[in-house]
C-alpha cells in the first residue's frame, strides 16, 4: 500500500462526506420552505410518470416528458426564483457549530420564566408584541437593520419595548440565548394563502420568519390579546400559559432534558397550587 493509494482513499472519503454535508442543510433548509416541497413533489411524480411511460411505451406521454426533463429545471429556475433564493439564503446563513450560546437549565428556566411573565402581561393589557428566538440559522439579517441593545433578558425591558406608543413597540425582538440582541426588527411576512384573513402583520411576520428559518416566533395579539407561536412553518394559534410554557421549554433544549423540565415544572406548579 503506497502513499498515493491512501492519498486517494482519503481524498474519496472527503469528496463523499463533503457531498453529505451539502445534502444535509438543503434537505434541512427545504423542509422549512412549504413551497420548496411542492417543487420537490413536483419533479418526483414527473420523473416518475416518465419511467412508467418508457415502460410501458407511452411514445405521446414521453415525448412531452421529455421535453418537460429537458426544460424543466430552467422553468423551475425562472418561475420559482425566489424560494429558490430563500433556501441558498437560509443555507448561508446556517451556523455550523450550532447556537451562538447552549444554554444550560438554568439559564433556559430563567429565559422562560422572564419571557412568561412578559407575555402573560402582554395578554392581560391586549398589548401586541413578536420575539423571535434564534436557534441554528442566523438571523443577522434582520439584526443588522434593528437597534441593537445586548441585554439580560428581563420581563421589564420587554414590556417596556411593546409598551404603547414606544418608538420601538412596532418591531420585533430578536433574542440570541439568552441575551436581547436587538428590538425594532422588521421581518418578512408569510405569503401563506391558508392563513386567516382576521390574523393581521404580526402574525404574518411571525409565521414568515419560522417560514424561512428555524427560528421559534412569539406573538401576542394586540386586538384579542391571544398568545401564538410559529415554528418549523407552521402557527400554533391561541395557546394557553401552560401549553406556551410546554411548547417554549421543549423547543428551546435538548429533547433528552425536555422532559425532565417539563416534568420538574408540573411538579413545582402543583407544589405551589396546593
């Protein structure tokens, strides 16, 4: 076994783990976009109608498979541009070793605790407010055009943020662990057709950035003070405090310590209402 032998070895091991890895966050960027699976169903079901045509020679059905082989991949460029666009964007901005910060429990009960206690007060005075939590896919972006503040996080600072009438209030919070990197964010809204027409932009720019990214969206109504969360495309709307507890907690740590948390929380719930 000389050198170049395993020079080659190695070089071949790289080339398929470096195709593995690409493979990875565009299948982990598309599952986010809705339109994006269309488009992958789409040119399935024709690959697959053309196979059975050659089968079973379909000479009519081919040929117009055919062509549609042959052009299809530049229609799909031309038509859907920009989802095509969103997922390379999302990919850009995935961060490959993770999260800015792992929080450890405590710090992921204190961000819970804090933002509880602001979302329940949200609820309670029908005051309108989005915080979008970052996880793996950066949200620079969005930060980047914001004001920026770095702080603890804290219930008070972002009452105080969405409170009426502040130069602030009309933004979004984005949070990086556990820490307010910035407020006044203005995020894309969802184009989504089956969303409710009475849901108005906070709602639309929640779901638009859990669209694109895997970001976790809170969001209170201002006219009916219902408090929602949008994750992985998809709006939960009008949670109650506990499952917008249960469903934050699970979200924002490992799943093999969720349970636990959950868990110790009933607990001490139950402790307290006794």
């Amino acid at each position: 076994m000389n050198l170049s032998f395993v020079w080659s070895i190695v070089t071949k091991v790289i080339d398929i783990c470096l195709l593995w890895i690409v493979f990875y966050y565009i299948l982990k960027n598309v599952r986010n976009n809705n339109k994006m699976i269309l488009i992958i169903k789409g040119v399935i079901i024709i690959l697959f109608v053309k196979i059975i045509s050659d089968l079973l020679n379909l000479n009519a059905v081919g040929v117009i498979l055919e062509y549609a082989v042959e052009w299809g991949p530049l229609a799909l460029i031309v038509v859907f541009q920009p989802e095509i666009r969103s997922v390379l964007e999302s990919i850009g901005r995935t961060q490959l070793l993770g999260r800015h910060k792992v929080l450890t429990m405590g710090e992921r009960e204190k961000l819970v605790n804090e933002i509880m206690l602001a979302i329940e007060w949200f609820k309670k005075n029908h005051i309108g407010a989005l915080i979008v939590i970052e996880r793996e896919i950066s949200l620079q972006e969005y930060i980047n055009n914001s004001t920026k503040i770095y702080s603890d996080i804290n219930s008070y600072l972002l009452e105080t943020i969405f409170f009426p009438n502040s130069p602030l209030h009309d933004g979004g919070v984005i949070i990086q662990g556990d820490k307010i990197t910035c407020a006044g964010s203005v995020f894309k809204t969802s184009m989504n057709q089956n969303l409710s027409k009475r849901l108005g932009t906070r709602h639309r720019a929640a779901l638009g950035v859990a669209e694109e990214s895997d970001a976790i969206a809170l969001v209170v109504s201002e006219e009916s003070g219902r408090a929602s969360i949008a994750i992985d495309g998809e709006l939960h709307y009008n949670l109650s405090n506990e499952e917008f507890r249960n469903m934050l907690i699970y979200e924002l740590g490992p799943k093999s310590e969720t349970f636990f948390d959950s868990d110790d929380h009933m607990e001490s719930e139950g402790e307290e209402n006794d």
